[in-house]
C-alpha cells in the first residue's frame, strides 16, 4: 500500500471523523437526523457519528452505505454496541446497491461535498426513495456571499487532497431541488467558530417528487 492510499484508508476517515463531529456540526445534525422515520438509508454512513441520533421507536429498518473500510468499521463497531440490525455496505453514492423504492426515508449528512458525481448520486438516493420518500440532509458547501466564494476556489484544490475528496464550492439545496426533489424546508446559515470557507451550512427536508 502506497503512502497516499494508506493516507486514504486510515488517517482520512480519523480526520473527518474528528472535524464532523464538532459542535457546530453535531448541532446540525441534530436538527435532521432525528426525523427519519420507517425504512432508514444512511448515505455516508462511515464513523456511525448519527446512530446516536437516531429514535429508534420510529424507525424500522436501517441501511447504510460507506467506501471507506475503515469508515465501515467504525460505524459496524457503533452498531454492535447499540444492538442495532444494520445493513451496512461498502461502496458508492453513484450506485448504491440497494433496490429502487427501498425506503422511506434517505439521511445524507456531509456526505455531497466528497461524492465523485453529486447529480449521480441524488439520482440515486431519488431512486432508492419510495414516493414521497424524504431525504433529510445537512451539509456545507458554496456560500452566498462572493469574496467567500473566491476563498473556496483558491483553497479547494488542497483542500480536496487532504480532506478526501471534499469540494468546497458545491451548492447544495438547490442542487437537491434539481435532483427531483422539492425542498420545501431548509435553513442555512454560517457555522460558529469555523473559517466561513468551511462554514457555509445548509439542512432541511426535501420529499422526491414525480
């Protein structure tokens, strides 16, 4: 193993296991996670960082998917402590390896900053969804304001390599929206205490339309 793909493997999923669940971040997710309800599909589910999030008297199944072994191993070793029935996979938000109309409920938090192709992998989780799935969603991305903006395309490229593959300048509820999804409730803002070329944040809930 190179020292590039150890990196990946091994320090990478440390790192964002760490960096995501900060305060800041954790205060997010508890706004969304606690929403899922029947049949669960975590996308990113590496870390098991929101199982203890979750209220388990509302849900009644729970699956999730992760490229990360190391990651996976984390979240199995989450579960096991939890007692939860999970079904875990590894592999890729562009094709997740799950049955269309799967489930009733999608989580995907901070997870479409590192996905290879975002629009895939929204199609995706639309067509894991049942009708009138929801996807409940936080993450960070491109923010509004436009001297911010610069900052994350200077810093992005660097940014990417050390933080495994995390964009900076992806929008994020509007990219849901044209993904087949109507998000009728959002809420962004600014993290506290985070450089705001991290800490442009955004979360709600978005229902697959159609």
């Amino acid at each position: 193993m190179g020292l590039a793909n150890w990196y990946e493997e091994h320090v990478v999923p440390r790192l964002i296991k760490c960096a995501c669940s900060s305060p800041a971040i954790m205060h997010l997710r508890e706004k969304v996670v606690p929403l899922a309800s029947g049949a669960v599909f975590e996308i990113g589910c590496g870390g098991g960082i929101n199982q203890q999030l979750y209220d388990t008297s509302r849900i009644t199944s729970y699956a999730g998917l992760d490229p990360s072994t190391k990651g996976l191993e984390f979240a199995r070793a989450e579960a096991a402590k939890r007692g939860w029935q999970a079904d875990m996979r590894q592999g890729f938000g562009e094709d997740i390896p799950f049955a269309s109309e799967s489930f009733d409920t999608v989580v995907c938090t901070f997870t479409l900053c590192s996905v290879g192709s975002q629009a895939q992998t929204l199609r995706e989780l639309r067509r894991i969804l049942k009708p009138g799935g929801r996807l409940l969603y936080a993450e960070h991305g491109r923010a509004p304001d436009q001297n911010v903006r610069k900052w994350q395309g200077r810093i992005e490229p660097v940014w990417k390599r050390m933080a495994g593959g995390c964009h900076l300048t992806r929008p994020v509820t509007s990219a849901i929206a044209e993904g087949g999804f109507d998000t009728h409730e959002a809420g962004e803002r600014y993290a506290p205490k985070t450089p705001r070329w991290a800490g442009w944040m955004e979360w709600g809930e978005a229902i697959k339309t159609g």
